[in-house]
C-alpha cells in the first residue's frame, strides 16, 4: 500500500513544491490519489472516507512553513494520518516464557501475508530467535510453496501437512515445540 500510494503522490507532489500555499484544488488532487491507493489496498470504504476528510481539513489552507514546502507539508499531513489509522503506536512483541511463540497472519488474498511472514521471520532470526514458518492456507498450495521457497531463502524451517488447516497449524506448532 505505501509503495502504491508514494507512486501515486510522487508526481501531485512535484507541483506543489513551489507554491506558498495550497489551495482546495491541490488537495483535491492530492485525495484523490490518496483514496484510490488506499481503496486499491482494500482499505474499507468507510474509514477511507474518515481519512480522507481528516487529511482534506489539515491540508486545506495549511501555510507554507519555513522548514517545509507545501508538497512536504502533504507528505507529513498523510503520514500522520496513515500512522493514526494503523494504530499510532508501535506493538512490541511479548515473547511467549515457554517457546514458541505464535504470531498468526491473517487477511485478504494478495495483501502480502507470505512475504511479510518471511521477512517477520527473518527480523526474530537476526534478533537471536529461532522462528519456524507454518504454512497453513492449504487451498492456495502456491502459497505454501511461496512460503518454502522463501523460508529457504533466509534459512528458515517451513511446516505444512495437507488436509485440515487447523490440523496443520495444531501440528505445526508441536513440530515447533519439539524444535524449541
């Protein structure tokens, strides 16, 4: 979604550099960008709205500061948003007294659950943990061979059994378990 929606800004942006203050057209522009990266990354169409007009009143009107243009003022004026809408925190992850820990993906089709388990995998690795990757969406197999591939990428174990998920994720976490 980031990369989609830094795309989208990019060039609405540029235009705005220059100018001392931005008008209710530039961020019209802007929004519109802003709403279509984020309808795309199945964001629900109601809080879309809600972000969007948040950001519409922030930006309307806002002054060129000293320290930013007003292309950057939109930038920070999104971001802020976008930290907001996802929890406006950072969550640390509370490790399990007897291993292992669990963390579930969970989501929509081609949101990017796969990869983020690899490079979340990864990140435990090179923090000293010795993380196992449990591929439990079995009626995508390309998912779970996704998942193999990457888990041999970064020199990870991957489980996964056919037949019931819940089956395969009760079984993978006693594989991790015994490898604990």
């Amino acid at each position: 979604m980031f990369e989609t929606l830094s795309d989208r800004l990019g060039g609405v942006l540029k235009g705005l550099r220059n100018r001392g203050r931005l008008t209710e057209s530039d961020v019209v522009e802007v929004l519109a960008e802003v709403r279509t990266a984020l309808l795309e990354a199945d964001v629900n169409v109601t809080v879309v709205r809600d972000v969007i007009e948040r950001i519409r009143v922030n930006a309307v009107g806002a002054t060129a500061s000293t320290a930013l243009n007003p292309g950057q003022q939109v930038i920070k004026i999104v971001n802020d948003e976008l930290v907001a809408m996802l929890g406006g925190e950072t969550l640390k992850i509370t490790y399990a007294t007897h291993p292992p820990t669990v963390v579930l993906m969970a989501g929509l089709q081609g949101a990017g659950k796969t990869t983020n388990a690899a490079k979340l995998a990864s990140w435990f690795k090179s923090q000293g943990r010795q993380p196992m990757l449990v591929g439990a969406d079995l009626q995508r197999p390309a998912a779970v061979e996704q998942l193999r591939v990457l888990g041999a990428q970064i020199n990870v174990p991957v489980f996964s059994e056919p037949g019931d998920p819940v089956v395969t994720a009760k079984l993978g976490l006693a594989e991790a378990q015994r490898l604990a």
